[in-house]
C-alpha cells in the first residue's frame, strides 16, 4: 500500500508505479533482464536489437499485423530497457486491434484503411482511450483517458496500431527529455548525449527503428530537435494543419503561439505518407461543394428560445422548397445557440472594459490570464461539439450534409428604439465561436399580403398552423413586435446559407 | 479655435469638426442642401438619386474610372445627407487614383487588374492611407493612417478606388449603427429602420446603391445583420481566410473568437469577385511548389548571435551545394531571431507558472489579460515582419524565395548535463511565432575526419576562414563545446527546410 497524503500517493511512488507498468502488458519474451539504462556509456547501441530479435522479426518480407506488432514491440522493449524513452507500451489493446485486421483482411481481401496493420507510437501528449496521457506530469496518473486525440482517431481509422506513448520533458517546455516519471531518456547512438526535447522519447524510439512512424508536436522546436538530434525526419506543419484537438499540454487555451502535432520518421516517405493521410481525411471539414451534384442541406427552423418572425419563417420556407425542387435533400439541424451567446458574451466582456451595451454580466472582474485560457477551451470544445453534430448528419449511408440554412435574426430590422427589445444574436453568433463561413443571401421584402402575423394567443399562425408557446419574455417580444403594416417593404427577411466553404 | 482641456479639443468638438469634414472634399455639385437626414420620416429614400444624378450617371455603358468615381461619389453624398452612412468621402486620393488608371488604360490598352476603377467601400475599421479609421470613436480623430489594411493594400493592387469608409457601431460592439461622431444611421427603405450593425454604414449605403461591393467584418453577426436589414449578399468567411491585418478593431489581442474581414453586395456575383480575388493573390503566401521548376531557397548561415558548430555549417554547405548542382538558386536569408526568443519566452512565461527551467524573467506577475492580448499583437507584428521580409526577397524580376535552409540548433545533441550550457533556441522558435511549418532533415553524422574544431582563438575554422569573432558567452560556449572525438557519431548536424507547405 502506497503510503499517502490526504489519500493521495506520495509523487515518488505513483512515479515508480508508473515505471513498474509501463512494460507490464509486453509479453515477457520481449523482455531481457540484461539491458539496463545508462547515462555514461558512449557507445552506440543500434547493434543490439540484432542480437534478440529473431531472422523472422528482422527479415523484410509480408507480414501479419500481429507479427509487424510482435517486431516493434519487442524492440521498443529493448528500447525501453537501454533508453527509458516509453511511457506506456499497452500492448493488449494492441494485440486485439492488429488480430482484428489480419481477420478483417483475411475474410475480405482489403485492408481497412493506408495505414493498415502499421504500428505508430505517439508523444504522451496524445490521448489513447485506456492509457494514462501524462505530458511528462504525475498528476495524470491513474485517470485512463476516455477519449483519442482526435490525430489518433484519424490514425486508427486508417488502420494503424497505436502501439507505444512516449517520454517527454514536464509540459512540453524543456530541450530535453527528463520528467519525475522516468528521469533521463538517451540517444541512442550514444547514451551520454541528449535526445533532445520535449519529444525526446519519440526521437530515441525512431531513431532506435523500434518505430516506423511517431507523432510529436511543436511550439519552440519540439519534433525539430529530436529530429535533429537523431538524424531523422521531422515535419513541423503550419499551425493548425494538423488535428490537435484532445492533445495534452501545458498553457492549453493560450492562443497566441500555437502547438502544431507534427510526424517523426527515419525516412521523408513516412512524414509525407502520415501528412497526407490526416489531411485527406478533411479534418477541418472542407468539402468543395462539386457543381450538379445533389446536397445535403441542413435547416435551422429555430433554435428553441426565440421563434423567428413570419417573414422570416415564410422566407426559410421559400428557399427550402427552392432548394428541394432543384433536387437537393433537407434535414432537420440544431444548433446550441444558448451557449454560443454564453460563451460570446463571456469573451466580450472578458476584460471587463467591453461595455458597449453588452452589459448582461453582474460580474466586471476582468478574467485573468488562466480564466481566459480555460475559456479559450470551453470555446474550443464548443467548437469540436459542433463539428461532432456536424458529423453525425451522416446517416443511413448517406454523406454528411453541405451546409446548412438558418435565419439570421429572429426579427426584421427593428425600427429605431426597438433594437435593444428584439435583439437576439444567438443565430449569428453560434457560427463564430465554430469559425465557420457564413453567406447571408437576400430572399425578398416583407409583403403585408403573404407575411401575416401570427394569432394574438402566439400559439397558431395565420393559417392556424400552432406554433411552440413563447419559451421567454424575449421570445414574445420579437413575436409581438412583428406587424406587417409597419414592416411593409423591410429586406430583413433574407436567411443564410452556412456553407462548408 | 475648439475649446481645450489639457490641450485636447472636447469630444463633442472634434466629433462636429469630423462630421463638417466628411463631404469637405466631395465636389460641392454633388452636395445637395435640401436633402436631410431624419430617423422619423418612413417612406423609402431609394427614388431620390434619380432625381439628382445626369443621364449619363445612371445610363449603363462603358465609362471612365473618373466618370464612374463620380457617380459613386455623388451618389455616396446623396446617401450621408439622408442616412448619414459615411465617416470619409477622401474624394482628393480617389480622383488622383483614378486619373491614373484612365491613363494606364489609354496608354497600354490593359487594366490594372481586375477591380480597374471599380469604386469600392470600406467599414471605418479599414485603415487606408491619407484617412483617420475610427472605428467609431473619437479618440483617433486627427491621426491619419500611415499605412493600408492588407485587405485594402490588395483590393488597391487589383485596381479598385477606395472612395468611401462608412459608418459603424463604437468598437463593432453593437447591432445598430450609433456612435458619438454621427449619431445613428438609418435603413434607405425605411428611415424608422436600424440597418444594423455593427456595418450598418456599408449596409445603407450599399442598399442605396451608392456603393457596388463593401469591405465589412464580423466577429458576432456584423456582415450578416445589416446584410439582412438591407437585403445584401454577405459573406462572413471562414476565420483567417481574408487578411485581417491593420484593421482597428477594439479587443484587440484577443484570439479566442476571432473577427473576420468580409464583403457585402447586392448580388452574389460581387461577392463571389471579391473572395476570389483577395484569395489568389494567397495572402497566406502559399505556393505550391512545382516540380522540376527551378527554386530560390533562402539559406541562413547564422543569425549573427550563435555560430553554429562546424558540423553544423558543413552540413548546410552541403544541402546548399547540392540544390545549386540540381539547378536551384541560393539567395542570404536572415531572420530576428533575437525578437523570436523574446517573444517566445515573454509567452511562455506569462502565466508566471511556466517555470520549466525558462526562468529567464525577473518578472513573475503573470500578464493581465489585456497585457496578454497586447503581447498577441507583437507577435502578429512579427509575423508580419517576416511575411514581409519574405515578399521582400522578390527582385529584379524574380519571384520571391520558395522556402529557406537553416540550422535546427547551433550545437549538436550535447551531452547530459551539457544542454543549459549550449541551450539556444532561437533558430527553431523563430518559426513558430509566424506559424510557418518547418521540416527537418538528416544529412549526415559528425565525422572527425571531416568536421574539424575550429580554431582555439575562435577567429578562424580548421581551414584558416575567418569566422566571426563570438558574440556573446553563450555564442563562445557553444563553439569551445564541440569536439569531434566526443561527438563523432553524433546526428545533431541536420538541417531544416523551411518550406512554404
């Protein structure tokens, strides 16, 4: 029993817990007692895997993914022993994945994805669901991620075992890789220098060959150094290029110098192969919308809080009935407006200075710098859950849909007065906080004629269709304030198409 | 004479001294007494140019960029008297640039570009040469700007007449266009009606015809609400898809939901002319590289503070050597490297947590917010220093540089307990400020035989060059620190191509 403070394991023992499972899923055959870590012996030990691994693991020919797996695994054992480079080697999830596609392949003569049967290892900042992600910190041992870096997920659908997490400096933020968990990793073509940092343990894996493929990220340097220091290949992309939501760090939400996941490899064929993989995969949902082809196109009737006035519904209706005309399929879309108008006026009124009549907070604090981190996140998980529902548009082995169609305010230009009585943003804003583009297409102006007001009760519309009862004081307004004598001629009416471009 | 306090001339002042100022430059033919604004009276002002404007101003043929300025402009006057729409008519510059493009035209048979003479207009936020960009405030009254927008800068090369800043809410903080230089702006459908906000000056005036395509903004729904009020087109793209650079905005720093430059027009055509345009020109200076076409690569020697060590310049020499024998042209390269560092550290610091053995900061208060969001914005100084530098190495007909060479680190992998003493890492985090990606390659391993020390005084290599004498102690440290018996073998020689990928 560890001994504790407050319930909680002293730091020096979760670290030796730690260090006692890292290798612990590996099956003991890979395992050779001999090899020890050292920090003074020069000499270069790229010989030694040689020396273990049998004609079969080192031989080039086809392979089963469970003996490709068996190859690296054993080696990356080695390497572990020699290098301390290894976080976490969970080899049973490993096993089970590399024998489902040698099934998969076998029973239908295809391989599920570009990257089928390659084991990847990945800088312990990327979460894998069923390892502990530290980012060279203790305090995230023994809470088992629940989710994949979204780089992983990517990786995994095109077929590869994720099969080592490596070591790195605290936090990313060191040249070197050393840590409270494991203390030193080497290089491994002489223990005395350094790895380089922070992804140190991913430039001694590879460049140990006890990895094809390793993914790393880099805010000052961090897949560059150890690149360089073990003469492999390294791509630091353009930021953003590169998925790097669900990656562990130190500073998240700080927006000003980004972390970029980016590949390591022996080899440029490798970094291309891994570049053009996730950035086939779309990740930032860019979907050039082909000419003729039929769409999917999602409709925002109403966000459930405020009702859009008549002319405005009436105008949603005329280009829905335009677009499936033309051939193009609708499907109901949602979005959390509510929150995206939380989360808007939170920022604006961040500093506290943002008075410009957005005066809905009691609070006028301004956040500090860490608060307004953690907002950045909450922001940026807005945005993933966006994406998410986005994603899920696809259906019934149809594609995701286009673009979506939504009103852009829920009532007509307001007459002088009236702004602040009717203003709700909540439709405009919801798609800032994600970044999406956003046309606003004119449809026509109010008719007293066609756009008629609803029933003084608001619970039916002219025709005597029902309508959802006011959900709030601001939602009657908007629905009150709509009179189509005044409004006669007024071009507030025109909806926007959300578009994917 | 304005009556003063402390030497400033009292808001209310400078506010009717802007307003006496807008149409000050516009032909006084073009101003008409009788027309007046009003928030009350609710017929449609859209009839009212016809009356005003000659034959030729409204017939459709072709015309002279001066002929259309004219139009515009008389137009745009007949829009401020009305709906007062505009903070600056700069009828002087417009006229000038005009002339010129007629004579461009006359003289060479072409156009200048695409926009040749199109008049265009822009949200107040829009800096351009000659004018004061407000914003809607009155405190940058009587700085004129000294430099374009980008935006602006790119719409001018293409050939466009930037003849109108309009109207907008104080700080884009507002659905409706108010603020203390001109009070409010109205609908032209309906002069009772808001035209929105926060463009709500492009959005009348563009609804009034008085102006063919606007440059506008939106971080919460400022294209897409006056776009509605007016029945526009507009287009809020993408986040980062349309240069933001030099326009004023208030939060500025503040990277969380970021606004975003956007037009807006009658028709869909415009707004799809201007999008391809400002995109073509890639302001995100990419370039696809095209194989077999000869390159111009940037080499950095050295940034003038840390010399790399000899296996390090060998190395370059030899990746420079081979892409000159392959055909492609080598051009010097330099980057501040030193701002990098200082940047990149006042980042990584400004929490005061980021203690990783950064401690290079006396000061450990972490940054107020607003202090963060100023640092944000010296970074995007910097990003754009570099972006500029880079357009710069275009010369005497040549394009600008394809990608550049650099060391990754002035020293190889050091050995443990060596790194705080040759720790440098300006060569690589000068990248990650400008978002640029960066790959690294292997060239080779430290040879003894090939990469000798230089020489003990520092003053020349093994060969007898002369090498610059050190700059600083950590400069000479690095340099004494290489010894090719103890780093033979050591891959730490790669360099990296910063490509524009």
């Amino acid at each position: 029993m560890a001994s504790t403070l407050n319930g909680i394991s002293l730091w020096e023992e979760r670290a030796q817990d730690k260090r006692r499972r890292i290798l612990s899923q590996v099956p003991s055959e890979f395992i050779h007692q001999e090899l020890t870590h050292s920090l003074e012996d020069v000499s270069s030990v790229q010989d030694i895997p040689s020396k273990y691994l049998s004609p079969t693991e080192l031989a080039t020919k086809i392979y089963s993914a469970v003996e490709v797996l068996n190859a690296f695994t054993h080696r990356a054992a080695i390497a572990h022993r020699l290098l301390h480079c290894c976080l976490d080697v969970p080899y049973h999830a490993s096993l089970v994945r590399a024998k489902e596609l040698d099934e998969y392949l076998e029973k239908t003569g295809n391989t599920i994805g570009p990257l089928h049967g390659l084991p990847i290892s990945v800088k312990d900042q990327c979460r894998l669901i069923g390892t502990e992600t530290t980012c060279g910190s203790i305090y995230p041992l023994g809470n088992p991620d629940t989710d994949d870096a979204v780089v992983v997920k990517i990786l995994k659908d095109a077929g590869a075992v994720i099969f080592a997490k490596t070591s790195l400096s605290i936090g990313c933020m060191w040249g070197e890789t050393v840590n409270n968990i494991l203390g030193r990793a080497c290089n491994p073509f002489n223990r005395t220098f350094s790895c380089g940092g922070s992804s140190g343990g991913e430039g001694a894996l590879i460049g140990f060959h006890a990895s094809p493929l390793g993914i790393s990220s880099d805010l000052g340097g961090s897949v560059r150094s150890p690149s360089a220091y073990q003469g492999l290949c390294g791509l630091r992309p353009t930021s953003g290029r590169i998925p790097y939501y669900r990656m562990l760090n130190s500073m998240e939400g700080q927006q000003t110098i980004l972390s970029v996941a980016g590949p390591m490899a022996t080899t440029a064929e490798a970094v291309e192969l891994f570049t053009k993989i996730v950035v086939d995969t779309r990740p930032w949902m860019l979907d050039p919308i082909t000419s003729g082809r039929k769409l999917r196109i999602g409709v925002l009737e109403w966000d459930d809080i405020c009702l859009p006035q008549p002319p405005i519904r009436n105008a949603l209706k005329i280009v829905a009935k335009a677009l499936k005309a033309a051939g193009h399929e609708l499907v109901p879309w949602k979005l959390d407006t509510n929150r995206a108008v939380e989360l808007v006026l939170r920022v604006m009124c961040e500093v506290g200075r943002a008075t410009y009549g957005v005066g809905l907070r009691s609070r006028w604090r301004p956040n500090t710098l860490l608060e307004s981190w953690d907002l950045s996140m909450e922001c940026l998980d807005f945005r993933a859950s966006v994406l998410k529902q986005w994603h899920e548009t696809a259906r019934d082995g149809l594609p995701e849909m286009d673009a979506f169609l939504a009103p852009v305010n829920p009532a007509v230009a307001p007459r002088h007065g009236d702004y602040s009585k009717v203003r709700y943003f909540a439709y405009t804003a919801s798609v800032n906080i994600p970044r999406l583009p956003r046309l606003t297409i004119p449809v026509g102006f109010v008719d007293p004629k066609m756009d008629l007001a609803d029933e003084t009760s608001l619970t039916k519309d002219a025709e005597g269709n029902p309508l959802p009862p006011p959900t709030c004081e601001r939602d009657e307004t908007i629905r009150r304030k709509f009179d189509p004598e005044t409004y006669k001629g007024n071009a507030g009416d025109a909806t926007g198409g959300g578009e994917k471009i």
